[in-house]
C-alpha cells in the first residue's frame, strides 16, 4: 500500500510548489485509513531516555509542525514522530515561497520560520490522541517577536509535560533571527538550567519527560566543546544533531536555487552532519544518546549515523525524494545487516566509528 501510494503521489505532488504538495501530503496523512503495519523486527527496538522505541527511524521535526497526523505517521512506520516546532503563540512564518528543492543534489531549502499553530491549538491536538500512546516528542521553539525567548522554552516545558514524550529544545533553526546566539556559552546554560527545573517542577504531576538539545552542524569545535559540556553538568537527556545548515558545499549542482536564503538540509548535509555526530559522540563520553538526523537517504546511509554514534536516526528531506516506502527500506536494511553480522541489537554498533570519523579531513 506504501509502495502504490509513493508511486502515483511522489511524481504528483513533486508538480507542485514545495509548500502546496506538503500541505497536500498532510491531508492526505489524516485521511489514511486505520490500518495495521507488519510488528518490527524486535532486534531494531532501541530504549534510549527511558523510553522504549520499537524501532530507531523517527519523522524529523518541521514536518508535521502542529500535530496534525502524528498517528498516521506512526502507522506507516515510524518508531517515533516529532512535531514542532511549536512557539507559545500561533506564527504565520516568513512570506511565500519559503521552501525550495533542489532537484538534482536531492536538497530542500527551507525558511519557514516557525509557523505553526501556537501551543493551546497543538496541546489540544496532542491530548486527543494521548490515549493512542506511541512515541510523540514535541520540539519547542520561541517567537520571533518573544521579548524573553527563555520564558518562552519554559512555558512550553510546562504546558506540554504531560503530552510530551520527550522534548526537543530547538535553538538551532536559522530561520528565526538570533534563535541560534542562544548556542553561546553563557545563555545556553541560563537557558538549560531553566528548562530542566521546569521540567522538575512539573514531574510529580506530569511524570518524567525527557528533554533533549538540537543543535547546529554549523558550530566550530570550540564550540561544540562548550554546548556538550553544559548539556552533561545540566544533565540533559540526549542530543540531537544536526538542524538545517547555513552553508552552501560548492558541489551544489542547483547553484541558482542554492542562493535562496535558509537551511540547506537533504543528501549535501550527509557528511557534515555525520561528522557532527561523531565528534559530539566523542565528547559526550556515553552520558546521554544521540539522534542523528542529515541527509539519511538510505539503509547503508542510516548504518554510518548509527555507526557515527546516532542510538536513533530521523529523516525528512530524502522522504520528498524516496518517499515513505525508505522507512521500510531502511529498516529492513538495518535488519539484514544484524542478521548477516550475527548481532542481537542495533546498540552494539552505535559509535563503533566515531573515533575514525573525527580523525577524517573536515568535509567541503
Ligand atoms: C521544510 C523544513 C522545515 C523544518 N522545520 C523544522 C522545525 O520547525 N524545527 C526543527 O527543529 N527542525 C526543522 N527542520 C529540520 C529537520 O528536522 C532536520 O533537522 C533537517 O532537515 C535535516 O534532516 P534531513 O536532511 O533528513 O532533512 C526542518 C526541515 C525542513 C526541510
């Protein structure tokens, strides 16, 4: 069914402006029947900040941003779903257009800017399907016109505690200006402190939610020194690595889409991301997990995230390109490979290169 649904919508929906077809592709989610999908191969469950997932290939945020069919997205597949970001009050987003593909490098470039449809809208979304359980995080984010960004990551904390999964604190998106100084040292501390006594605040009524920080691959190592180090002393339950990034690799082959102002993410974000994986990996010394997300466009791409480091992975722009048929692609790819290799989990692998990888000239 996934298999007829990608080959009649996939060249659909790519004749559509960008936003058009995703919007189409998200009606189209909420309209899925109710059906039930193969159980996964028990070898690919991974329990990562106290949670159980049933396999390690999760929905990146930014595609269901308001929580309108994270059941669907569950049901075709995904271990686990994250929506957002979401912003204390409802954001329309920068002007049209603001999402662009770049054919050929099997890139997107996007400058959203957060548009979503504001905490009480999407709170109320996630409480309807809270008895449906599956793992859903909500990835929070801060107005573009908040006069205390801080306040605006801990409202959040508290309002979706008992909905939430597990959080995502996004402070890397290029899209909303200034989001991502909150990277530096000393804010980033202020900020993580804040969050994780929210987040103590509301446990004994709202129960235990993991809360993870997403960053950049843009930043230098020194900088990378810095945000790893405060994530461990504030104790932070995982990282994510990487958002959208800012650069533009000179392979790019759509040089007059790649002028477009945004985040590049897709296949050219492969390497970085990659490589930003393993030297976080390094650094975090096994005090929390890591979700690798960048470029993951197939099985094997999926095992050198894993193997980079990555306990989960997720993906978004290869989904335009491949469409939702590489969940089962990639998972049935993870299988063989244990079964060919004679090991039980995904977790006796996760890092085995992380050390090589560091050691690698820096990707261009
Ligand atoms: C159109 C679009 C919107 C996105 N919106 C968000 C967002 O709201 N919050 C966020 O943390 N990441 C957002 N992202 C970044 C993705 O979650 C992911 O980190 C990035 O695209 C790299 O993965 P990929 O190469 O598989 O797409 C967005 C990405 C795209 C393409």
């Amino acid at each position: 069914m996934i298999r007829a649904f990608d080959h009649f919508s996939l060249p659909l929906l790519r004749w559509f402006d960008p936003e058009d077809a995703h919007r189409m592709a998200i009606q189209g989610l909420r309209l899925l029947p109710p059906m039930r999908l193969r159980p996964d191969d028990p070898k690919l469950a991974v329990r990562a900040f106290g949670l159980n997932f049933p396999n390690p290939i999760g929905m990146a945020a930014g595609f269901d941003k308001s929580a309108e069919a994270p059941d669907a997205l569950l049901r075709l597949g995904f271990g686990f779903v994250e929506i957002g970001s979401v912003t204390p009050k409802p954001q329309a987003g920068n002007p049209r257009p603001r999402i662009f593909r770049l054919e050929r490098d099997e890139a997107v470039i996007n400058r959203m800017g957060f548009n979503n449809d504001g905490a009480d809208v999407v709170l109320r979304r996630l409480a309807a399907r809270a008895h449906h359980g599956g793992i859903v995080g909500v990835n929070v984010g801060a107005n573009k016109d908040s006069p205390d960004r801080v306040a605006d990551y801990v409202k959040l904390i508290e309002v979706f505690a008992p909905v939430a999964s597990y959080f995502t604190v996004n402070i890397s998106s290029p899209n909303t200006p200034g989001l991502r100084n909150l990277q530096q040292a000393s804010i980033l501390d202020d900020l993580l402190a804040r969050v994780i006594d929210a987040r103590e605040r509301v446990r004994t009524k709202a129960g235990d939610s993991p809360v993870l920080l997403k960053i950049a691959p843009d930043l230098s190592l020194a900088q990378l020194d810095d945000v790893v180090h405060i994530a461990r002393s504030r104790h932070v339950d995982g990282m994510i690595v990487s958002n959208t990034t800012v650069a533009r690799p000179s392979t790019l082959r759509e040089q007059a889409r790649a002028v477009e102002q945004g985040g590049l993410s897709g296949r050219p974000l492969f390497r970085l991301s990659t490589r930003m994986v393993a030297e976080t990996y390094v650094r975090a010394e096994a005090a929390f997990p890591i979700i690798g997300v960048g470029g993951i466009d197939s099985g094997g791409a999926a095992l050198t995230k894993i193997r980079a480091g990555a306990s989960l992975i997720q993906l978004y722009s290869a989904l335009v390109y491949k469409g939702l048929r590489l969940v089962e692609d990639i998972k049935s790819d993870l299988s063989s490979t244990l079964l060919r290799t004679g090991r039980d989990s995904l977790s006796e692998i996760v890092g085995a290169d992380a050390a090589a990888i560091t050691a690698e000239d820096w990707p261009v």
